[in-house]
C-alpha cells in the first residue's frame, strides 16, 4: 500500500481532470468530483463511481432543479492496489477518465473494448 496524505491524492486528481481535452471538459455539465477515503461497504475495492444521468439520457426536462451529477473517487482502495505513487498517479487519471467516460454515456462494455479498464 502506497503512502500518500489526502491532499497529495487531490492533487492526483486535480491533475487527471487536468488532462482531458480542453473540447471534452467544456461539454461536461453539471458535474462535482468528490474523493471519499473508502469505498461503499458493499463494493469495497471499487476506485471510482459515477452517479448521476449520463448527457446521452438527459431530455429538455432534466435541468429543472437537478443536482449535480457526483463522480466519486476513493482513496484508501485505490492506494491498496498500487505500489508507488507513480502507479497511483496512472491509476486516478484512468478512474477518472472512466467515470468522465460514464458521464458521457460510455458504458463500461465500450470502456473494456477502449482499453480503458
């Protein structure tokens, strides 16, 4: 398990969301990145989730008094799988882009034949 402070693993990313094209992250809408230490009880290696309606299922009723859409990435799973913090650094731009991908309507069949694991 890779040591990292809390606002070490913010900055990671902080710096993932970073990386997505000036073109995507303009089209993102109504979005709130969250970092949770642990993941769900029932799902506790989980590293990120995304709650909310993907812009593909939104319809001309959906931004009356919608809350934002929520992607969460945990902490304390994500440093258990890695051993270094360059691994922990690969694997938050990956949850994060994955998450993104869900907000977009990519589900994770489309992800796996990405690549994007």
């Amino acid at each position: 398990m890779v040591e990292m402070s809390r606002a070490e693993f913010e900055g990671a990313v902080s710096d993932a969301l970073d990386l997505i094209p000036a073109e995507l992250a303009a089209q993102i809408d109504n979005v709130v990145v969250l970092v949770e230490d642990d993941a769900p009880d029932d799902e506790p290696e989980l590293l990120g989730l995304y709650e909310g309606v993907a812009l593909t299922e939104r319809d001309g009723w959906w931004a009356a008094g919608s809350l934002p859409d929520r992607i969460t990435i945990y902490r304390n799973p994500t440093l258990a799988i890695c051993e270094t913090v360059e691994e922990v650094v690969e694997e938050v731009a990956v949850t994060v882009v994955h998450e993104v991908a869900h907000h977009f309507g990519i589900d994770d069949e489309r992800l796996h034949e990405l690549g994007w694991d």
